[in-house]
C-alpha cells in the first residue's frame, strides 16, 4: 500500500471519529491498567460490568489490596480466568504500592516489570492513560493492518514496527483505537462488512474465490 493510500485512510478515520478512546470504562491510569489486565481473553464489556461493581468500593491498589484476594475474585469471576487475574492484580497493586507510591508509572519498562503487564497492556496505559503515540497491537490491528494491506506483518510485533514507520505523527495517538474500534465493528474476522466500510476503495484485500 503506497502512502497517499494510508493518508486518506488515516484521514477518513479520523473525519468519522475525531476523538477516539478505548470502550474500557475508567477514570485513573490505575482503573485503566486494572481494566486492561482484566481484558486478557475476555470482552470490554464483561469487564465494564465487573469493575462497574469493583471500582465503587475499591480503585485504588491501596483499597484491592485491602479488599483482598477472595474478595477480589467474587467482584470478577464472571471474567473469564478470574482466578490468575485477580492473583496478578493483587501482586500487581503489591508492586505499584512498595515501588511506586500507590501510583502507575509513566515508564514503559517499569510498567513490564509488573506482573501480567506485557509490551501490548504497556503501550495501551502509556497512550491512553498518558497520550504517548505507542500502538498497541492486538488481533483486531493485526488482522485489519494485514489484510487491508495497510501494515503487514507475520507477527503483532513486526505489525507494530511497521504501523508506526508508516503513520504520520499527527495520527500516531489515536491510529490504535481507530483501528481496533475498526476491527471490532466492521473488518470483523469472519465476514469483514465490506459493503458498509468507509475506506473499501482504498481496501487492498482481496477475497477468497468462490469455488
């Protein structure tokens, strides 16, 4: 894909959603990491519904901690492996209170050095919670950036290196939630909504044949 392609599809992206976010409901860099790590094979939703209920009575690492680890599973066993999650989260909140004052870092290696945090939870914290212009790759990206053919890649790692080679600055902190809200609602994995997708001219996937 040449690069007056990406910039129109960039640019129809952004015109149809100027102000992008993550569907993940929060309020602090800390409800949002939570959040994320929660999220691990699970929906946004399910995890809105578990933290609508959690984050009232305990937002804080300080206040999970407190909470406890029983406590915590019952606020989020309808998330699917609740029971690690809320084993990471409590060792996570551990972490962020005896390194960090209670506080999330601002600092991508400090943030994988927390328990569950990979590169992709990391890159999502660092720009959602505090505008840094990091892609976080995740099936959706991956998926839309290779078959559009707007960042291919064999791997989510190379997708990221190449998405951020190819995105103009202007478009870098918001290019990830564009894309996965992209993924998730019209260039879904089964049977992309070509017919309602506002960038299908500029689409360079090509569909199986019908035998």
């Amino acid at each position: 894909m040449n690069k007056e392609k990406r910039l129109e599809i960039l640019t129809r992206l952004r015109d149809n959603n100027p102000h992008p976010t993550t569907e993940l409901n929060f309020t602090t860099p800390f409800e949002l990491l939570a959040a994320v790590l929660l999220s691990a094979q699970a929906t946004d939703v399910s995890v809105n519904k578990a933290t609508d209920k959690l984050y009232p009575v305990a937002n804080t690492p300080q206040a999970i901690l407190d909470l406890g680890v029983e406590k915590l599973k019952g606020y989020i066993k309808t998330i699917g492996l609740f029971n690690s999650k809320a084993e990471n989260l409590i060792k996570t909140c551990q972490m962020l209170v005896d390194l960090h004052g209670g506080e999330v870092p601002e600092s991508r290696e400090a943030l994988e050095a927390l328990p569950g945090v990979g590169r992709k939870t990391a890159n999502v914290v660092l720009n959602t919670a505090f505008g840094w212009p990091t892609i976080a790759v995740d099936t959706h990206i991956y998926r839309v950036s290779n078959r559009t053919k707007f960042a291919m890649g064999k791997n989510v790692d190379l997708v990221e290196q190449k998405l951020l080679k190819v995105v103009p600055k202007e478009f870098k902190v918001d290019v990830h939630h564009w894309l996965i809200l992209h993924g998730r609602y019209t260039c879904v994995a089964r049977k992309p909504r070509c017919g309602s997708c506002i960038i299908e001219d500029l689409c360079e996937f090509s569909p199986p044949k019908k035998k």
